[in-house]
C-alpha cells in the first residue's frame, strides 16, 4: 500500500507531534483522485520524472524516421517557398497541390457525413429487449449525448472538422477524452501524430509500459496551476512572464507510465506530469479506475489496468505492423516530389528559352550587360559596317520537352487514382450518362474511401463509449434531466456492466452524389409505374435533393373526398365479405353433394351383396341344397377363371351323366330353359364374380348342405 502524508492537521494536536503517514490503497487514491506529487518527498519525485524523462527519449529515438518524414509530408502541405540556388539562383520552386487536393476531398466527404444534423451517437440495444425498455434507454442517452457533443462540447465540433481534414495527411491522429471538473462536462483534445510520443513496436496504448503527450503552456498558465493546487509549487526557472523570452515555449510532458508505487513487485499505471526543460514533476496521479484493480486472495494486487482516455485515429494500418498509421501524405509524398520536380524544370526551360543570350563579336560596339527597350525606342550602335546579324550568336536553348509533360500527366493521373479523386467524384459527369453508369463508378471510386471511413466509424465509437463511462461516474441527475425533461438516473442509464446498451456511431453513410443518382434511377424505373406509389417516390427524390419542407408541398387531400373514399373503400369491403361468404356456401354444397354421392354409392354396393347372396342361396336350392364346382364350370363353358369338371376318361365308365337342371328358388321352376345349357345364355362379357361377402341367411331359407359352396357362385 502506499503511505502518504496528510494535507492538514487537526486544530488541536500537538505541533511539537510529527504528522503519521496515513496508508491508502491504490483503490482509494484512485477513487479520491489524489494528487501524490503533494504526498511524496522531492526525492522520490525526481526519481519518477528521471524514468518518465528516459524512457520519453528512448521513443523519441526509436521513431525519429517516422518524425522525419512526416516533417516532410507538412512541409510538402504548408507549399512554404524556398529559394533555389540550381540550376540559377533563383530558379523555379513550384509545389504541385497533390496531397492537399486528396485531403481536402476527403475532408469534405467525411466531415458532413459525421456531423450529419442532430443525431451524432445512436445507441445499440445488446440481447432481448422485452417491453422496448432498452431502447427508451437508449433513446434517452443518445439524446443527451447528442446536446453534449454539438451544443455542450463546441470543442468537440471544431475538432472533427480538423480531424476530416488532417488525418488524410498525417495518417494517424489521437483525441483524449476526460473530465472537465471546471465546466462539469467532458472535454475533449485533438492530438496530431506527433504529439503523441510511443514506441513504433507498441501495439495498443493499454499494455505498453510507457508513452507521453506532448503540449505547449504559456508561462502564466503554468503559474495559475500552481496557484490553485493543480501543480506542485515548485522553482522552474524561468522568471517572470512578462520579461521571459521563453513565454510561448515551455513544453510539458503528461507522461502515462508504470511504478511500483506500494513496494510490492507490480508496477501500477500513473500519469506524471513534468516540465520538460527544468525536468520537475508538477502532478501524480492515478492512470486507473478503482473497477480496474484485482487483487488475489492474500490481498496483493495481480492486476491494475490501465485507463486508456486517448482515442486513435488512422487512415490505413502500417503495412510492417508499426503503430502509427499511414495516409496521403506517405502515400503521395514520393509522387508529389516527381511531379514538382518535372513541373519545376519544364518552367524552367520554358523561362530559359524566353530570356535568351548568347554572343557578341569583340568588334561590335556595344556596351554589355542587360539591354532594356522601351516601346518605339531605336538604340544607336556602332557598326565599322558589317551586317549587325553577323555580330550575334544565340545560346542554344531547348523548348519545354514533350516527353516531360507527357510524364508529368501520366504522374498526377496516378496520384489521382490512389486518391480516389476521379473526375466523376467531383461532379464532372458527362452529358447523357445512365443513372446506373454513374451510381456504379461513384461506387467504386468511393472504395477507398468507405475503407477509411469504416475505421474512422470504428474509433467514433470507442469515443462515444469513453465519453459514456464518464457521464456515468460524473454526470448529476439534474443536468441529465435538464436536457431529456424527465426524471432519469444517469447512472442507471449509462451503467456499462450489464451491456444492455452501446453508443455507437451511425456507419450508414451515402453521398449526396449517390443519393441523386439513386434517385434518378427511381424516376426512371418507377415513374408511371402503377405498382409503385407515385407520391413516395417523388417524396424520395425530393429528400435526395435535399429539399427543405416536402410535406409543405405535397398536396393536402379534401376532407370531404377523404370521406367518400372511406365510404367507397367501407362499400367495397362489404362487398368483398359476402363474395367471401357465398363462395363459402357454394363451396360447402359441394362437399355436401360429393359426400351424398358417395354414400349413395356404399349403399347400392350393398344392396348388390345382398342381392347375390340371395341368388346364391336360390341356386343352392334349385340344386338340391349344393352346388359343386362342376356345375360352374359347365355353366360358364370353362370360362370366368371358375375350374371346369374334371375331362370324362370313358374308361370303365358309361357316358357322362348330365347335369340336373337347377331349381328355382323356393319352389320357383327350374332356371336356364331359354337358350342351351343348364343355366341359360352367359351374360355379355362373361359371368360375373360376386366376392365372397357373408351375409345373414333370410328366414326361412333352406340350409347350405355344403358350406364351402358359396365360393365364387355366379350372381
């Protein structure tokens, strides 16, 4: 734990008493937000600023390539003019406006897609959301950061405008969000790349054990600190403001390091502030949140994680795994050079040629030097009388070269494709080109772009996300309320932990260019449509204009047509309800009918079964009681698939002994005297089977002499 003294003693105790250390955890001078340079001895001060100070130079080192080209890349930007001494002095120093022209194109697409009206932050509600109590959540943060952010924040406006404008040329920017203690809000600050000092190996600001920020204060800035305790009163040598001529120059060091601040092996995270030229540190305080200290079961502390309040932004990752990020100015920096270096010399040769000079013979008179004519003015020379032409030699000189500018085109043509700066993203259209030719070459023009942007998207939520965390730890109800005009607990509503909601940043960008283009394709595919509402489409295309106040110039429909369109619209209803209906009936009748039928059906198929078990029954009695296979199969002829009697051998047998004829039913006479055989003419189409369905026996029916004879009788 770490000892620190106390600020004031007690009225009453003794002064001869030496004050007690007072022991604080790490926790509790985090959350008490103490200031240790006011606690520890000057010794240990000067040993932290001594590592805060090495550790700052050994990154400095280690990225001063990176410093040096981008020194350049501002130079190339800032178009300073300096004097050239070859291949005259002062010959042509012209700076083509390559990379700037990127970054002003991509600033003006990026900064109105961000700042888009009201509605910077949207909130993204996580998991089930019964009753839309997540979302009325959200909607009541993302209001109140919205206020924040355009209205509360003005720093924070101003600063994405330089942001969209700057990254595309230092390739990585950084945004530190804090607490604002003065103002009770949160205040952001943009940093260039440079004033951002890291190890190039580092790969996220949370794990690297140190980095540093860089800013300037005037002298009476850092004596107002002094005087209301945010620094450490301490001799700087400098003097007095008004008569330093260093007043505009003090660099200081916010220093986000590691120290073993309680002596037991861990180094915790701390923010150092030191005067870099006097090398004194001025304030010492806690580089994390209570919530990120975890301590193990014998009470030790086995993590502390860092705070991180720096946000990073950056056009396209290192391609070796560097930290910082590249841009247009690394991109563009080497093409940018040959172009002014081709435009340069063609000016050159072209101021060359112009001036002219060459040689006069020794015998002619005339003075050296330069010549200078006034309009109409004759000179007098004096010639022994020899042709004047004959007295002067012209230097050769050579025209601007073709083939230069040939290049030079083709150069500043291949920097405009790396930058995405086509002529069709700048409005240049040519006449009678298709909506959707014009809508797909935006769209691939803007790849580049919407990749950058995407990653821009990505650091906007991070931000979103810190300046969250603060409202919730800092924020009061009353300012909360103020701004939704209801009674809401901030820290409910911003409470992190159970990530119900996230502020997050709204990726759904179209340029206005794509929008128009849309909108034309809607005209020509839907205008006139009749499956498409005329009056949304126009709305629409309206909108992509961005035309204010639509609905002030649709028309507004008569209340009395409105209601004879409700009565028409009630008429047909009724009408589509008993067509309803009745189609139903219709349809109900025939499903009754189709059923009738088919009970019909069962019940003639049953008739027809009783009907021949009667027959059978008649045959039998008319046969005596039984009636054998023999008998059918002389009466059907061996036809029906029914066996025929067994042939006659005529072997130690008479002649084959005629059938009987069959009796009637009941005492009926005899069957089968109309047409030969037994049984009478067989029915067309052979005789009929009937199946084998048992029926009751009517009443007082003979009985089956043979039981087995009902088998395949003939109906």
């Amino acid at each position: 734990m770490a000892y620190v003294e106390p600020i004031m003693e007690d009225e009453g105790a003794d002064e001869a008493a030496p004050a007690q250390p007072q022991p604080m955890f790490i926790e509790q001078i985090a959350a008490a937000g103490a200031d240790l340079a006011f606690f520890l001895d000057a010794a240990r001060l000067d040993t932290i600023a001594s590592k805060c100070l090495e550790a700052y130079k050994r990154d400095c080192e280690e990225r001063k390539d990176w410093e040096e080209g981008f020194d350049r890349i501002m130079a190339m930007v800032t178009s300073k003019r300096e004097a050239k001494s070859w291949p005259w002095p002062g010959a042509s120093n012209v700076k083509w406006p390559l990379i700037q022209k990127a970054a002003l194109k991509f600033g003006s697409r990026a900064y109105p897609a961000i700042v888009n009206g009201t509605d910077v932050v949207k909130c993204a509600a996580v998991g089930m959301d019964d009753g839309g109590v997540k979302r009325q959540r959200g909607d009541r943060v993302a209001q109140h950061m919205n206020y924040q952010l355009l209205l509360e924040m003005p720093e924070w406006d101003m600063d994405t405008d330089r942001l969209c404008h700057s990254l595309p040329l230092q390739g990585t920017m950084f945004r530190q969000v804090i607490w604002d203690a003065e103002y009770s809000r949160p205040l952001t600050t943009l940093l260039s790349g440079k004033d951002l000092v890291v190890t190039q190996g580092c790969k996220d600001l949370e794990t690297v054990p140190h980095f540093a920020k860089v800013f300037p204060l005037f002298i009476h800035q850092i004596e107002e600190r002094m005087r209301m305790k945010v620094y450490r009163q301490v001799e700087l040598g400098l003097g007095k403001a008004e008569e330093s001529e260093k007043a505009g120059e003090q660099e200081m060091l916010e220093c986000h390091c590691r120290y073993d601040m309680d002596g037991d092996g861990y180094a915790e995270p701390w923010i150092a502030l030191i005067h870099k030229e006097s090398e004194q540190l001025l304030s010492l305080k806690a580089g994390f949140w209570p919530r990120g200290v975890m301590r193990g079961p014998d009470g030790k502390v086995i993590l502390a994680r860092r705070h991180v309040e720096f946000v990073k932004y950056e056009v396209l990752p290192d391609p070796d795994g560097q930290f910082y990020g590249i841009g247009f100015g690394q991109l563009l920096l080497e093409d940018n050079e040959i172009i002014n270096t081709i435009l340069n010399q063609l000016i050159d040769a072209a101021t060359d040629q112009n001036t002219g000079g060459g040689f006069v013979a020794q015998g002619f008179n005339l003075p050296g030097g330069n010549l200078e004519f006034a309009r109409g003015e004759w000179k007098y020379v004096n010639s022994p009388g020899q042709d004047i032409r004959q007295a002067f030699f012209a230097r050769p000189t050579s025209e601007p070269s073709a083939v230069l500018f040939n290049l030079l085109t083709m150069m500043i043509e291949a920097g405009k494709d790396l930058a995405s700066d086509q002529d069709i993203m700048s409005g240049n259209v040519p006449a009678n080109t298709p909506a959707t030719t014009v809508l797909a070459a935006i769209e691939e023009g803007l790849k580049v772009f919407n990749s950058i942007y995407k990653r821009m998207y990505r650091s906007l939520t991070k931000e979103f996300r810190l300046i969250a965390g603060l409202n919730a730890t800092y924020l009061s109800a009353e300012q909360y309320s103020n701004v939704i005009d209801q009674p809401a607990d901030p820290k409910q509503d911003y409470e992190e932990q159970s990530k119900d909601i996230i502020p997050i940043a709204d990726p759904s960008m179209t340029t206005s260019a794509q929008k128009l283009s849309r909108a034309q394709f809607l005209m020509q595919v839907g205008a006139g449509n009749p499956l498409l509402d005329q009056k949304e489409i126009l709305r629409r295309v309206l909108e992509a204009a961005s035309i204010d106040d639509i609905e002030s110039l649709m028309p507004k429909p008569d209340p009395m047509q409105q209601q004879m369109q409700a009565e028409q619209m009630k008429t047909q209803l009724r009408a589509a309800m008993a067509e309803i209906m009745d189609n139903e009936a219709s349809a109900t009748e025939s499903m009754m009918s189709a059923r009738l039928k088919f009970i019909q059906g069962n019940v003639a198929a049953q008739t027809m079964a009783i009907e021949a078990a009667a027959m059978r029954m008649s045959l039998m009695q008319m046969n005596g009681g039984t009636i054998g296979p023999q008998v059918v199969g002389q009466g059907m002829g061996g036809m029906g698939g029914v066996p025929e009697q067994p042939p006659f051998s005529g072997v130690g047998q008479g002649p084959r002994p005629p059938s009987p004829p069959p009796a009637g039913p009941m005492g009926q006479p005899p069957m089968g005297n109309a047409g030969p055989g037994p049984l009478g003419p067989v029915p067309p189409g052979g005789p009929r089977l009937v199946p084998d369905v048992p029926q009751p026996v009517p009443a007082g029916a003979g009985q089956f002499a043979n039981p087995s004879a009902d088998r395949g009788a003939i109906a």
